[in-house]
C-alpha cells in the first residue's frame, strides 16, 4: 500500500489562500492602500492600468521596510503588526492577517522598492508565482512602491473569470473611496490609463466628502458628534432633501475601517423617520470609534463585516446620535419634545458603559422598548422593504416561472379584448376600467405602461433601434467621479434604447438625445436615477447588464398611479397594452389588468 497524502507546494498553498483574499483587481487595491495608511504614508498614490488587470501600483511616503523585512513581507503569515493572540484585541491597524503581500505574490507578478528613512540605501525585489527572481539593493526615496502586473496570470480560470474593464474599474473606484473617506489627513489621488480620476488634497473630513460625493453636499450636510466613555460617533448624515431613491452614499466606518452592516444602517434609517420618504435612503458618512476589543473584525478574510460585542447598545446609540444631531439642526423641529426626553434618558447616550452599568441599563423600562423595537425581526422586514424596488431582481427567478404559467392561461382565454370602445373610466388616478363584449377589465396604469415600455425596450434592445429625440438644448451632466465610471459603462446600452450620451471630459457628459417615449425635460434626472439605481444592484444577480437596465428604465418611465389621464391618453395605453407580446403581468410578474367576466359577475350577484 502507498501513502498518498503530500503536503502543497508552498506555491500551490499560496494561490489558494489567495483565493480568499483576492478575488478580483479591486481586492488587491483596497490591501495595498491599506498597507500604506498603516505604514504612516502621509501621500498615497493608485495607479492602474487597464482596470487593473495589467498593473495596480501603490506608492506610499510611509515608514518603508528594512532589506530583511522586505523579503519576509511576502511570506505567508507574515506580519509586523500581531505577535501574540492577545494583539488580536487591541487591533489599531488596517492589517494584521499577514497575507495580503503572500497572497499578491502568488497570483501575480511583483515588484517593491522600498526604503525606510535611516537606511542609505532601499531594497528590490521581484517576485512571481510566489518565487523570488531578483532582490537586489536600489536607490529609492523613503516609502514604499508596490506594482502588481498581470493580476491571476498563473491562474487562467480566474483571470477569466474577470469582468469587463469598466466594471472591475468600479469595484477599484469603491475601495478607493472606502479608503479615501476613512483617511482624509492623508493625501490620495487615482490615476487610471494615464487619466487622473481622483486627486484628493489632505484636509478634513467634510472637505474630502465633497471632494468625493461631490459639491452639492457643500450646505446640505449635518454634522453628528456624540462621546461617551464606551464609544464615540462622528460624521455626517445628509440633510433630508439628500435622500435618494436608491441606497447611495451610505458609508459606515468602525475603527476606520469600512464595514456594511444591514443592521447599522437600519438603525440611521430609522432616526429619518417621518423626514423622508419610506422608500429612500438617507446619505450618510459615519465613524464608530470603540475599545477594539469591543469588536471582533476577524470574522471575515476581507474584514468588511464585523461582530460587535453588544449590538443593541450601537445601534441604540447611532441611531440616538443621528436623532440628536438632525434635532439640533431643527431639521426635525417637529420631533423636538419628546426627542430630547428620549435622549437625555438613553442610559447609551448619556452615561459611560461600564459593566454594572450596562447591567442596569438593559433592565431599565427605556432600554427595554428602545431595544424591543429594533428585534431581528423587525430589521429582515425592513430589510426587505429596502429591496422592494428591486424585487423583480431577487426574486425573479420564482416569479417567472409562476408569471409564465399565468401568461400561457390568459392569453388563450383572454386575448385579444373586443372592447366597446366608447368609454374609459379612471379610478382614483390610477385605474382605468375598459368594458369589454363580454364584461371589463381593470387595468393598473403604471403597471401597464411599465409593460410595454419593457417591450419597446426589449425590441430595441434586440435591433429594432428605438426612436431617439434629439434635445433642443444638449443638457450637460456633471457626476461623482464614481458614478462616471458607471454611466461609461452603460453607454453602449443606453445607445441602444435611444439615449444618446457624450462623454466631455472630467466626469461631465453631454445628453444629445433621449428615446422619444421619454418625457422631455427629464432627461437628467431619469440618468442620475438610473445610475443610483445601478449601484445598488448586487454583482451576483442573474441578469444581463442590459436586461437591468431596461428593467430599470421601464419602472422609471412608465406612468405612475395617481397621474390623471385623459380619455385618448388611457385608449392609447390599453390598446398598446394589448398589442404587447405579453399584456397581463410585468416583467416581474406584477399582474397588469385584471378581467371581470360577465358570467362571474352574474354569479357573484347570484343571477
Ligand atoms: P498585514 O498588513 O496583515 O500585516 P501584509 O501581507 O499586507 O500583512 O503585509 C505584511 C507586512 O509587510 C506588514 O505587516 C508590514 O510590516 C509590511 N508592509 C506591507 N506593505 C508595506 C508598506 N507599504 N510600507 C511598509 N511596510 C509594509
Ligand atoms: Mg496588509
């Protein structure tokens, strides 16, 4: 018998831990900045190439490492920043895994230089397929330059397994700004293809959220601050005329780390109540400083979830802090009284959080409804709520197959109408009552409209190029530099359903024409809802970029209820409703009409 067990090649080993930590251009990125705000950098500069798939180089003015640490850098496991568990407790830096350097090495070609300021000299090293080629003594400024070339190019599968440029770019473009927002002591600036994207002065938080976001938050920003001996909360939330339709600019820091956090991010919503729509989004920029040991980040390779020792005492307190700080701002004037009741008496607000404390604190009568009301249940509501525009994307699966069921019974039983086609009656601005030869349909006019906008769309989309209008006057669109690189990417798409859409240098673009269906006068806002719309889409869902797209512009465009229309306005919508290919529901399953037949009538009257 032959013993087949073998250890990896340390190599091999690599590219799978690799794996965990690296997943796509934007992974590497967002640990190389990061080693650089650890290393002290004061300037850091991101250069990429080709979306970063042919180069990712960092440049730091940091601490620099010593000839020795240099090689060690790469070696799994290895770190300057933990020695003993303990240390995993107290965690100050970005890092601490030791793997990022080990990993990069194994899934890509590597060169450092680097220089730390008492060394004459600096050191470097080439490194590939984690083996080193060259390391070789070199004159270098003090700090660190790291490039990355050819990102997974031992690794085809997953070089393959890459997305376009320009939604790689993006994901850079996210992490950027994740590190950016954190940090804004420290000078950063991207450059991509030779182009500068970002070029951020150091200064303070408000400037960089403006350099960021963009200057229309200059005056519509709220500034929160809140201290206690547990923790400290600082930042800004947007005014309420911020809000967005989709989940925007909604950045959460603990620790300066970025961290998502359904659960946070419910709290902030909820001290907007009452201020902002219930389907929008507040925008916000929030620091949660605390005792690292209150927190543990390691429960994620990429450190972007975290597990807080007490929960409900943050989530308490952030959402007491926003509270309090749109109260002071009278933004909420109408909350005054019993908002600041409830503030002074939130034991989270007020007092340090010692242990006894804490003890007494959840037994109180407040603590108790505060904490009761923000219960999981509540918040997987919510969180579906969140997602409620986005239904037909999540959920389509099952509902496309119950809606084509559907569709197969109507159609043969319903389709086409013979109306009697005198009169159409509205209902409440927003239901259309047709009668038919053998009874009447309701029909819901937002859905419907939104049924054949997906089908005109659709047919474009396929070669049937959609009607374009040119604008009488281009109107031009000035974006974040985010939100740039999206509408780039979408261009070729929007071309297709008519949109016609320039780009004219620093993330301005010029709309030249819009498809005839929509509105004019509208064009900007309906591009800007589309590109907020676009975030918010998770990378994992099934659909085709165009599919979204033309699902998202036909909810956006299509008629909404409540709209008052006149008799040739409802004729004209249900005789294209029935000249679609499929009338009764909506691309998501939503049903468009409903049929009331005259036989079920007269038997719903016991005729
Ligand atoms: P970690 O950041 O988790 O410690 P990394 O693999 O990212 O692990 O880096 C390994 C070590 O290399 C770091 O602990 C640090 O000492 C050193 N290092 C990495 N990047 C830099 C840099 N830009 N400047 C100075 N030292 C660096
Ligand atoms: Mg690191």
């Amino acid at each position: 018998m032959t013993d087949i067990i073998q250890l990896l090649p340390d190599n091999i080993a690599n590219q799978i831990a690799a794996g965990e930590v690296i997943q796509r251009p934007a992974s590497a990125v967002k640990e190389l900045l990061e080693n650089a705000v650890d290393a002290g950098a004061t300037e850091i500069q991101l250069i990429i190439t080709d979306a970063g798939k042919s180069l990712i180089q960092v440049i730091d003015n940091g601490n620099g490492m010593s000839e020795t640490d240099a090689r060690m850098a790469f070696e799994r496991h290895a770190t300057s920043k933990i020695k003993v568990i303990e240390d995993l407790f107290k965690i100050k830096t970005m890092g601490f895994r030791g793997e990022a350097l080990a990993s990069i090495a194994a899934v890509a070609q590597v060169e450092l230089k680097t220089r730390k300021a008492e060394n004459e000299l600096g050191s470097f090293i080439e490194i590939e397929n984690s083996i080193v080629l060259k390391q070789e003594p070199c004159a270098y400024n003090v700090g660190t330059s790291i490039s990355m070339k050819n990102l997974f190019f031992n690794v085809p599968a997953r070089r393959n397994f890459l997305k376009s440029n320009a939604a790689e770019m993006r994901h850079i473009v996210d992490e950027f700004i994740r590190v950016a927002m954190a940090f804004p002591q420290i000078f950063f600036s991207l450059n991509s293809n030779g182009q500068q994207v970002f070029y951020l002065e150091a200064g303070n938080l408000k400037q960089r959220i403006i350099q960021i976001l963009g200057n229309q938050y200059n005056a519509k920003m709220v500034s929160v601050h809140e201290e206690t001996d547990y923790m400290n909360i600082y930042g800004f939330v947007g005014k309420p005329e911020t809000a967005k339709k989709t989940r925007g600019d909604q950045y959460f820091f603990v620790n300066s780390r970025f961290i998502k956090s359904a659960y946070l991010n419910h709290a902030v919503n909820g001290a907007f109540e009452n201020m902002i729509a219930k389907d929008s989004f507040p925008s916000y920029v929030l620091f949660i400083d605390l005792d690292p040991a209150q927190i543990d980040i390691n429960v994620h390779p990429t450190k972007q979830e975290i597990k807080f020792e007490d929960e409900k005492i943050i989530y308490a307190f952030v959402q007491a802090a926003v509270k309090h700080a749109l109260a002071q701002f009278s933004i909420a004037p109408s909350l005054d009284f019993t908002l600041n009741a409830e503030i002074q008496n939130l034991e989270a607000v007020n007092k340090p959080f010692t242990a006894e404390k804490k003890e007494a604190a959840s037994s109180s009568n407040l603590f108790k409804t505060f904490t009761q009301k923000n219960q999981a249940h509540f918040i997987e509501k919510n969180d579906k709520n969140e997602l409620k525009h986005w239904k037909d994307f999540y959920e389509s699966e099952k509902q496309e197959v119950k809606s084509e069921k559907l569709e197969f019974e109507q159609k043969t039983i319903n389709s086409p109408f013979s109306f009697l086609h005198s009169q159409f009656i509205q209902l409440h601005n927003t239901y259309i009552i047709a009668a038919t030869n053998n009874g009447f349909i309701l029909v819901h006019q937002q859905l419907a409209h939104e049924r054949i906008l997906y089908e005109k769309f659709s047919a474009a989309s396929h070669g049937q190029q959609m009607p374009a209008q040119k604008s009488l006057f281009p109107i031009s669109l000035e974006l974040a530099a985010a939100d740039a690189v999206l509408l780039e990417e979408l261009l070729p798409d929007l071309s297709v359903i008519g949109y016609q859409i320039e780009p004219f240098g620093s993330n301005t673009f010029v709309i030249q024409a819009s498809p005839a269906d929509v509105l004019q006068g509208n064009e900007k806002n309906s591009i800007e809802l589309l590109i907020e719309q676009f975030k918010h889409f998770s990378s994992d869902v099934k659909f085709s970029k165009r599919e979204k797209l033309i699902r998202c512009m036909s909810r956006q465009q299509a008629i909404k209820a409540g709209q008052n229309l006149s008799q040739k306005e409802m004729q004209t919508l249900v005789e294209e409703l029935f000249q679609c290919t499929t009338p009764n529901s909506t691309a998501s399953g939503a049903p468009t009409y409903l049929e009331f037949k005259e036989d079920y009538l007269d038997r719903m009257f016991g005729k």
